[in-house]
C-alpha cells in the first residue's frame, strides 16, 4: 500500500522587507496535532458510501482538501466532496480542515497584530529621532524672533526709505506674468542669518529619513523639504509687510541703515501643474532714500547664481 500523505497549506515563515525571515511560532505544534489526528485515519482503508448511494469499497484517504478527500480504491483515485457524504462522515474529516482553517485565522490576526505593533514601535523610535534633530532648530527660531523683536523696536524711531519693485514671472516663451497678492516680508539681516543654518540642517536631516520611506506622502514632503517653501514657512512675525497690487508692485518702508532681508512666495498654475516662487533676498538702502528690487526668474531660490540667501530646487505640481 503507498504511504498516505496530507497536503497542508502552511505559511511557516514570512519575508520582511529588509530580507530577515520571521520565523512563526503558531503553526508547528498545529502540524503536528493535525497529522496525529489524520494519520490514523489515513492509514486504515475503509468504506464509504455517498447520499446518492455510491459506494467506495475498501478505500484509503490520501488527501484532505478544504472541499473534500481524495481516496484510493482498486479502481483508482477519486475525489468525494463532502456534500456528497452523510453528515456524520464529513464532519469527522472537515474535523482536520476546520481546525486548520481556524488556526490560520488566529495566525493571520497575531502577524496583523505583530505587524501593527511594530510599525507604532518604528512610529514611536522616529518621533524620539525627530524631537532630537528638531531642537537646534527650536532654539534658532527662539534667537530668531527675539532678534526680530528688537529689530521691530528699532524700526519704529529709524528713518525710513522706500523700498519698491515688482513681482514677477517670464514663461519660456518670454511673456511676463504680474503676480498680484503676494506678500513681502521685510525681516532683520542679523535674525535670518541666525536661523538659515539651523533650517538648512534640519532639512538635509528630513530629506535623508524622507528618501528611505516610498509611499506618494514621504515623495511629497521629500519635494517640500528641497523648496525654499521649507525655508519660508519658518519665517515668521516680519518687521513689516506689504503686499503687490494687480500689477505685482509694492512699497514697503524700510530704514535707511542696516541691512534686511525681503522674503516672499506665489504659486502659478500652468496647465495641470502648479507652479511655485520663492525669493529672500538681502536689500540695504545705505543712506539711500529709495530702493528699487525685483523679485522675478532671475533671483528665485531655485535660481543658481543670484544673489538669494538660500538655493534650493523648484518645487512644481499639486
């Protein structure tokens, strides 16, 4: 007689994503309580008869199936569902399938419930990294707005200048683009200069976590991180502002010794994408009384060689 055999569905080790195999525990002694409980049976030939009144002489199970056995008989191996079997038959061979399937359930909830915990522990482990890598730049913006305060104090007894230009953009094809509404930010030299550092450490820390994640969220904020919108989202409390009419011009107040920085930013959309502008530009009227700065393509963030503060890369679409 050939031996019997079971044939058992049983995913006994899972891949992770870093290449580890995570043994599981729960199915092994499953296994083997199964095979003790089906060997003997396997082993025996017996007869069946079906509700239709087939029958089966002498018939030896070797295999168990979720939907029926495969039994070998003189005339060869057929297959009896267990809808076509008396109750009482089939629950003792669904016995097997029954605890299996069940067992699989519970194994499926413990890995969810192993997958789950880990990811909170990884949650958890990058929010410590986070809080560290965020402190310096929590105290920079802490000197930053103190730095601002007294430039404030200082503005309001200074004798002032005017600082003017325009807002805008120029497409590929030359034509030039006014961007009304955007707000320029007048903020004291000495508090950037105090912050930019501690901004541009904090976003090289947040583009190297970003680039070991891949998910359209982490792709995101990874183009965020690159954008001079990182930089300016910082920038907060601005000794004045003023803001460009319908044909992108401003005047803004500014005192006529020191130095100074204009910060501003504008979004364009250009057919499905979006496209945005950022500019902090260092200005200085030197005992002038009127100033004249533009803000356009060729002194962007993203623009390489000019004289912004912070070079960074374009961020587009939305």
């Amino acid at each position: 007689m050939d031996r019997p055999s079971v044939i058992l569905i049983c995913p006994c080790s899972v891949e992770r994503k870093n290449g580890r195999i995570r043994r599981v525990k729960y199915w092994f002694p499953l296994i083997l309580a199964i095979f003790a409980l089906l060997s003997a049976s396997l082993a025996l030939a017996e007869d069946f008869k079906t509700v239709s009144g087939k029958e089966y002489k002498n018939a030896t199970v070797t295999h168990v199936e979720a939907d029926g056995i495969i039994v070998r008989t003189a005339g060869g191996i057929s297959k009896i569902y267990f809808v076509e079997l008396p109750k009482e038959v089939a629950d003792k061979w669904l016995a097997a399938v029954r605890a299996a399937e069940q067992a699989a359930q519970e194994n499926r909830v413990k890995e969810q419930r192993a997958a789950e915990e880990e990811r909170a522990a990884a949650e958890r482990k990058r929010a410590e990294t986070d809080k560290v890598a965020d402190a310096p730049l929590k105290q920079s913006l802490e000197q930053f707005q103190a730095a601002e305060q007294r430039a404030s104090k200082a503005y309001e007894s200074a004798a002032k200048g005017a600082l003017s230009g325009q807002v805008f953009v120029s497409s590929r094809g030359g034509e030039n683009f006014k961007l009304g509404a955007v707000q320029v930010g007048l903020f004291a030299r000495d508090a950037i200069d105090t912050l930019l550092p501690a901004i541009k450490k904090n976003a090289d820390y947040k583009i190297g976590q970003l680039r070991q994640r891949h998910n359209q969220k982490a792709l995101d904020e990874l183009n965020f991180c690159y954008s001079g919108g990182f930089y300016l989202a910082l920038l907060q409390s601005p000794i004045r502002t003023a803001e460009t009419d319908a044909d992108g011009k401003f005047v803004i107040d500014v005192p006529r010794t020191g130095a100074f920085v204009i910060a501003a930013q504008a979004r364009r959309s250009v057919g499905d994408t979006t496209e945005y502008y950022y500019w902090l530009q260092p200005v200085s009227l030197e005992g002038q009384q009127q100033l004249t700065q533009n803000l356009s393509n060729n002194n962007l963030t993203s623009t390489t060689g000019t004289s912004s503060l912070i070079h960074t890369k374009d961020l587009t679409g939305e």
